[in-house]
C-alpha cells in the first residue's frame, strides 16, 4: 500500500478515535478498585490509552476527576476490608490495599477523608451496630454506602 492510498482527512479536522467510553470507565474503575495506588501512567500503558483519554474518560462519565475517583475508590475498599475483616490488624489492611507502610497508609487515608483508619473503623461499627439492630440479617452491603458517604464527606 502507497502511501498515497492512505484515507485523507480535510485540513483542519482531527481524526477522532472511537473508544467505548463506558467500557473503558469500567476498566479504569476495576484497576484501581483492585490496585489503588496504580499511577496514571501505568494505567495508561497497561490500557492502551493516552493518559488525557483516561482523564477525559474518567470526568465524562463519573462527573470527576480521575484523582477524586481514585481517592474514593480507596476509601470503599478500605471501608469494605474493615467490614468485611473486622479481625484485621490495619497493618494488615494497609498491606492487603496495596501500602509498603502502615504509616503512610495511614496518612493517606486521613488526608483523603478526615478520619484515621481506626476512627473509621469505628464508625463501621457503629454503622454496623445500627443495622444489626434494625434488621436481624448479618449483612454488610447496606453499611458500605453509608460509611464511604460519611467518610467522604467529611
């Protein structure tokens, strides 16, 4: 092929690539859910997608920025691994989301939300303590929400 054969674009338009924005959304979310401290570059190289795409992407559909997404994803899983592990150390949290250090774990977490992660996970309980209360079921999927809405607006 010549590259004279190539398809011809009028001066002045961009060819625009087609990306599936709410299945990239979905990958992007899921990376880091699983992997909170994965940088944009790193997610970028391992999506195949330019970093302003997942920018783009990121505020189109979520309303948000890629930086406040991450934040509150790290919040849900550690609020997540406090219900759902109540027996775990925050040591072992810090580790099981991805930290070297409980320390800068523990700095993260404050910052993001106001909370230490051993105030938060005292307010787990005490959202769990409520729901058991009001409902003989065991279960933590409707305190979730209700931590990670405190925790992030705080």
């Amino acid at each position: 092929m010549r590259g004279t054969d190539l398809p011809r674009f009028p001066k002045g338009r961009q060819f625009e690539m087609s990306y599936g924005h709410a299945l990239l959304f979905q990958a992007i979310s899921q990376r880091i859910t699983d992997a909170p401290l994965t940088s944009l570059r790193d997610l970028s190289l391992e999506l195949r997608v330019s970093r302003r795409t997942l920018q783009q992407v990121v505020r189109t559909q979520a309303g948000k920025s890629l930086r406040e997404l991450r934040k509150e994803l790290l919040i849900a899983r550690v609020v997540y691994l406090l219900a759902s592990q109540p027996g775990f150390a925050i040591k072992e949290v810090s580790f099981a989301i991805g930290f070297r250090s409980p320390r800068s774990f523990a700095r993260s977490v404050k910052r993001i939300c106001g909370f230490s992660p051993g105030q938060l996970r005292c307010l787990v309980g005490f959202f769990r303590v409520q729901e058991d209360a009001s409902s003989s079921a065991n279960t933590h999927s409707s305190v979730l929400p209700e931590v990670v809405e405190a925790a992030n607006t705080h």
